[in-house]
C-alpha cells in the first residue's frame, strides 16, 4: 500500500471501482474513460511503481508472473480470448503513464488494427 496511490485505495475497497476479475495477487477493472468497447486495468495488488521496479525482486517477478497467468481467464471473463485484444504497459512521463502503480491496459471488444500509436 502507497499512500496516496489511487490505485492503492481501489486495492483496499477506499476507491471503489468496477471489478471484473480478482485473485489473491492481481485485481482487473473497468478503466473509467474506455478508448474500447473492452478497456480494463490490470494490476498487481502490491504497489510496483512501474515496470522497471519488477526486475528489482524475485517476489516482483513472481507477481508479474502471476499477472500474465491470471489473462487468460481476463479474457475469458470479458469475451475477448478468441477475437483478440492489444496488451500496453505505459512506463514514464514519455511512455504516457499517468498513475504511478504498475498496470496493464488490456484493451478489445472492436478492430484495433495492427497500429501501435
Ligand atoms: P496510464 O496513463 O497511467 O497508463 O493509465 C491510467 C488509466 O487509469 C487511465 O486510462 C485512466 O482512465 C484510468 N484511471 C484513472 N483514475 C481511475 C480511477 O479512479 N478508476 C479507474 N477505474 N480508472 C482510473
Ligand atoms: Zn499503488
């Protein structure tokens, strides 16, 4: 938990938030301003800055591993896991990233087509 994380907050029920998916490591919910039909954040229940603060622990890697293996029930869940959907991690001020807690936008639910930008 990161103070002041709102991340954090909808972690610990203080945010409340539109759960699609929660297990004992990883929690996915509605993005509040979808760009899709399908926009969900996926994140790590502890607090990863971003990440680059993966690599720094075995038990961050264990927590990414965690994350990948939680997809595809995500994506079962949503009913994306046959017609597809687009992964993004922003990372840094360049790379877009607006909430300081590790997350993964998966997004789907119409074309995206190959374009990364
Ligand atoms: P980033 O730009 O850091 O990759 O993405 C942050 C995402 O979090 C944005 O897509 C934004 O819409 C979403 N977001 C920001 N605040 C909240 C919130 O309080 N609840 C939810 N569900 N999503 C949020
Ligand atoms: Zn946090």
């Amino acid at each position: 938990m990161s103070q002041n994380c709102i991340f954090c907050k909808i972690i610990s029920g203080e945010i409340p938030s539109k759960k699609v998916f929660e297990n004992e490591s990883v929690l996915a919910i509605e993005d509040v301003n979808p760009v899709a039909p399908v926009h969900i954040l996926v994140l790590p229940k502890k607090h990863y800055t971003s990440i680059l603060d993966i690599a720094a622990s075995e038990a961050g890697l264990a927590d990414l591993s965690q994350l990948m293996a939680a997809l595809p029930q995500i994506a079962e869940e949503l009913g994306v896991e046959e017609s597809g959907f687009r992964l993004i991690n922003n990372c840094g001020e360049e790379g877009g990233q607006t909430v300081m807690h590790l997350h993964f936008h998966l997004i789907g639910g119409r074309n995206l087509g190959p374009g990364l930008i």
